[in-house]
C-alpha cells in the first residue's frame, strides 16, 4: 500500500530581514525535494534580542512581501502570534496537529543545525519531522555532534523523504549564497541603493518604514 503523504516544509528564522539567501534555498528546497509548500515562520524575539524599532509584524510584512510572487512558499504565524518565546518543537507539534494529512521535513542552514543538539526537545523534533539541511558559505564543516547525529539518520538523495518516515536528514547539494541578515542590518545605514541580497519590495518597506537605520 502506498500510504505517502505530501510533504510541508517549515522554515524557521528570525527573518530581521528576510533575504535572498533564504529565498532561494526555500525555493531550492521546495524543488528538489518536491515538497508541496515551504511555511516560512518568523520566530518572536524577545526584547532584547529584537532589533531596535522593527517590530514582529514588519519582520512577517517583509517576509510576506518577498514571497508574493511565489505561490509555493507561504507565510506561517504561528509563532508570532503566540507573543512568547517559542520552541521548534513545540511549533511542530502543533503544525503536526494542524496538517495530519502531510509529512513535515524542519529546513534549516548548516549553521543551525550545527547547533541542534543544543536545542530545547530536539530528539522530540525529529520525532516529528525530517530535517533538510542547506549548505552555507563558511559554515560548512559538521561539528562532532552533527556528525553522529547523521551516522544512522542521513538519507542521500531527496527521494528518499517521499517514503512515509521521520528523523531523516538530507544534507542538501544546494548553491551557496553568502549572506547573513547581520551583516545585511550593519551594511543598510550606509546603503542609497537596494543591495543585490535583498528583494526590491523589501529595500522598498524598509526605506518607507526608516527601518535599521
Ligand atoms: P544572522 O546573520 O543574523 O544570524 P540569519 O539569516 O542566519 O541571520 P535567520 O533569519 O534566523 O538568521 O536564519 C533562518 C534560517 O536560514 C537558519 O536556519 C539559517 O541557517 C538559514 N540561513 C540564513 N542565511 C542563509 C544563507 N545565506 N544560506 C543558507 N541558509 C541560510
């Protein structure tokens, strides 16, 4: 019997702001691993760790900006509407409750994922959802703890998600884009012109807003 499901992607970030670096490895994901849709979902940022004067509706605004021209990525607000620090895996476990109908696979770059044995219930995570990890410019050594995660989790090739299943991981081929929204907030004062990392509507509100300025 072949009881595969569609697959949802979940693209967690902070999103402060939404850059083509994210873009086109949501898009890149999207395609090679035939996922039905990638929710991009801004986390809450607690004050003082919230860049100053641009709040969690303007970070959600760029993002909704960004992918309007792409009906397979979607905005997800789950986090953001709860107004309280959350967990991967708490957001998971709801967003499982939401689409029973769909396998979930968690996206998250080499850097994150590098840190994941670190994170609050993750064995929980990957009972919940594969993982795809896109590769990063300066970030691409696995440390230790990534590296015997992936001994008896890793999957080769994308088709491999469509079997029923979770846990898997799938350490993407992608190309690399090298940006970070820090560098990104700390190149934005001094620019007049859209930088070729982030998408024009996005330059655009941060201009009319008087955003990281
Ligand atoms: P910062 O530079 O402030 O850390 P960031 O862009 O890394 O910003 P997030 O917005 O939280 O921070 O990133 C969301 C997700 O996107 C993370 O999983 C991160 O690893 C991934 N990501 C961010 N930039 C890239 C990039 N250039 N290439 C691949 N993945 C990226």
């Amino acid at each position: 019997m072949n009881n595969t499901k569609p697959i949802l992607g979940i693209f967690g970030g902070t999103f402060d702001p939404i850059h083509y670096g994210h873009l086109r490895c949501a898009l890149h994901v999207q395609q090679a691993c035939h996922l039905e849709q990638v929710r991009l979902m801004p986390c809450h940022l607690p004050a003082h760790r919230a860049s100053p004067g641009v709040s969690a509706e303007q970070r959600a605004d760029m993002v909704r900006l960004a992918i309007a021209d792409y009906p397979q990525l979607a905005l997800e607000l789950l986090e953001l509407q709860q107004h309280r620090p959350s967990y991967s895996a708490i957001s998971l476990a709801q967003l499982a409750l939401q689409y029973p109908e769909h396998q979930l696979a968690f996206i998250l770059g080499m850097d994150a994922f590098n840190q994941f044995t670190r994170w609050h219930r993750w064995q929980q995570i990957l009972q919940l959802a594969d993982l795809i990890v896109c590769q990063r410019p300066e970030y691409q050594t696995l440390s230790a703890e990534s590296q015997a995660l992936l001994l008896h989790r890793q999957v080769q090739q994308a088709v491999d998600l469509q079997q029923p299943g979770k846990g898997r991981i799938l350490v993407l081929d992608n190309p690399l884009h090298p940006i970070s929204a820090t560098e990104l907030r700390h190149s934005l004062p001094e620019l007049n012109a859209c930088p070729a990392w982030l998408p024009p509507a996005v330059w655009n509100y941060i201009r009319l807003h008087k955003l990281y300025s």
